[in-house]
C-alpha cells in the first residue's frame, strides 16, 4: 500500500513539474515575439524619403531630400565611375585604377584593354574582380569626382552635362539600372552603397516631386 502512494506521489509531482515546464516555455515565447516586435528597425543608412513629409515647404524637403540621396551619389561605389579625368578610379579612397586603363571612345576602355577584359558579367570573388554585363565609366560630361553635392544636383538636371536625359529618365536610371544596382552588391569585402537601390530610387522621385530643389553649393 505504501509503495503505491509514493507512486502516486511521484506521478504528480512530475506531471505538476510538466505543467510548470509547459508553462515557462509559452511565456519565453510571448517574450520573444514581444522583444522582436518592439526591436527597432535595422538602420540601412539611408533615411526613407517619407521621413521627410514633416517639412513644410517642398523647396526645403526637397534639398534635404537630395542630400539623403547624396550619401549614395558621393559614395565611392558610384563615385569612382564617374571620374573627373579620362582614368577611373577604385577603392574607398579613389586610387587610380590599376592596371592603368583609360576610358576611352565609349567609356568601355581602349581598344587594346577593353574592361570587360578583365570585369566579367559578374563579380569573380576568386580573384576580387567586380563586374557587371555594362562595365564602363560615365560620359566625362557627367563626371562627379571633386564636385559638390550641389554641382553634382545642378548637373543631374542639365540633359548637356547628364547624357541628355530628362528628370523622369534619370530617375530611372538611379532607381532601375543594373550597373548602378552593382554598388549593393560590390562583392568581395566592398562596402556597399549605403540603403538599398529601391530606397534610393524613392529619394530621388521624391526630390523630382517636391520641385528637384538643389543643395548650395
């Protein structure tokens, strides 16, 4: 009789132990999903242009808008295919390119080292390499290197100093090309071009829509 008791007993206590187990498992869930709910949103670096719909006057909003966007433009991913002279340059610090190429008649190399002999339709991690289908440099009309964000804004909306095009193309251009798209995914240990192409694309609408306002030089 005695030894059933204690089986008893010890059947209880384990289911009791059970419960409590069950319970305290539920509850470190409920505390997670709370926890995650309430973690702030990662910081890509780049604010997203509805951020900006606080300020009044669309002159205003729509400078501080193209400066959000600046950090993108004036980032060495972009930067260093829009170089000032007729060799483009690499690197977060905008060394010249090695080997030692120039841009040529199409902004694709010489005739004697095109780029796409040595940049492939896509990143080659073995040896570092970046690449994309268009590798090439900008038109030398739509150089940025050693410009401010304001020369560079005012230029953006000039069709002779920004391959002729119009606002509308040109946000296109930011917002959908592929080899601008490159400078998110650069590869290797690049950094990347702060924020997502996407987001940039918005700024840049945003920046047309309020009145493609420019920053003083």
């Amino acid at each position: 009789m005695g030894k059933k008791v204690v089986e008893k007993s010890y059947s209880v206590r384990w289911k009791h132990i059970a419960v409590i187990a069950v319970m305290a498992a539920l509850a470190g869930a409920a505390l997670l999903g709370t926890q995650a709910a309430a973690a702030p949103k990662k910081d890509t670096g780049l604010k997203p242009a509805a951020s900006f719909a606080s300020i009044a006057k669309p002159a205003d909003r729509s400078r501080a808008l193209f400066k959000e966007a600046g950090k993108v433009i004036l980032n060495a991913r972009c930067v260093n295919c829009h170089p000032a002279g007729d060799q483009p340059t690499q690197g977060e610090a905008g060394a010249p390119h090695l080997p030692a190429v120039v841009r040529g008649a199409d902004g694709h190399g010489a005739i004697a080292l095109r780029c796409n002999t040595c940049h492939q339709a896509e990143n080659y991690e073995p040896s570092r390499v970046p690449g994309h289908p268009q590798w090439g440099v900008a038109p030398l009309e739509m150089a940025w290197q050693g410009r401010t964000l304001g020369q560079i804004c005012e230029q953006l909306k000039d069709p002779k100093r920004n391959g002729g095009k119009t606002l509308t193309q040109m946000h296109e251009h930011m917002a959908h090309d592929g080899l601008v798209g490159w400078a998110w995914n650069p590869g290797s240990t690049r950094k990347p071009a702060p924020g997502t192409q996407a987001q940039f694309g918005e700024l840049i609408a945003a920046w047309i829509d309020s009145g493609a306002e420019c920053p003083t030089p």
